[in-house]
C-alpha cells in the first residue's frame, strides 16, 4: 500500500515538474519586451470597479494578467489579430488607449506612458 502511494507521488512530482518546464520554455521563446501595470474597463459604468493588472507586450502577443484572483478582464493578443491601436481622450479619462481586434471587439486601457506601448504595438504590428 505504501509503495503504490509513494509511486503516485513520485508520478504527481514528475507531472508537475514538466508542467512548469514547459511553461518556463514558453516564456523563453517569448520574452517580455516592455510591461506596465494598467486598468482595464469593460464599459463606462464600471470606473470605480477598474481591473488593475499589468500589461506584458512580449515578442508576438500582447497580454493582460489582471492583478485579482478571478481572472476577470484577462486577455491574450497576437499583434497580427489587431486591426488598429487608437488613443483616446477626454476630460474624465484623459490617458485612453483602444485597441480593436479582427472580431471588432474593443479593449480599454487606461495607463500613463500610452505613446510607449502605442509606438511598440504599432511598430510590431506593421513588422
């Protein structure tokens, strides 16, 4: 009895091992080129429930890994799936980023230092 749960243990260890193997070979092959933490709405109602999370624009993708726990507003882009990235401006929000994907779906960004991550979106998108 206590072999077989000492190899179910052993098999549990090796499992997870590769797991994370595979997700540190992931990140390898797609490195962070520029991060910054931001908020992200879903509409205008939602000002006072913003989800704060970082942005990572990497090699390929563009990626929101939002800072609660649930997960919710959590979103991963190829730059080749964006159709453009707008900047936005208007008294209450004055540092507005848009960015509209092939299914025409907008997502708000609103963070200090818009014309970086702009300038890097629209420089990997185009190359």
């Amino acid at each position: 009895m206590k072999k077989v749960m000492l190899k179910s243990w052993v098999l549990v260890f090796v499992l997870l091992f590769k797991y994370e193997f595979s997700l540190a070979q992931d990140n390898e092959s797609n490195p962070i080129i520029y991060s910054q933490k931001i908020d992200r709405m879903e509409n205008i109602l939602e000002v006072w429930n913003a989800n704060r999370g970082t942005l990572y624009l990497r090699e390929s993708t563009v990626e929101f890994v939002p800072k609660n726990t649930n997960g919710r507003g959590a979103f991963e882009l190829e730059y080749e799936d964006i159709i453009s990235v707008k900047r936005r401006f208007s008294l209450i929000f004055p540092n507005r980023i848009f960015i509209i994907d092939k299914n025409y779906s907008k997502i708000k960004i609103f963070t200090y230092k818009r014309r970086q991550i702009i300038d890097i979106i629209r420089s990997k998108m185009e190359g």
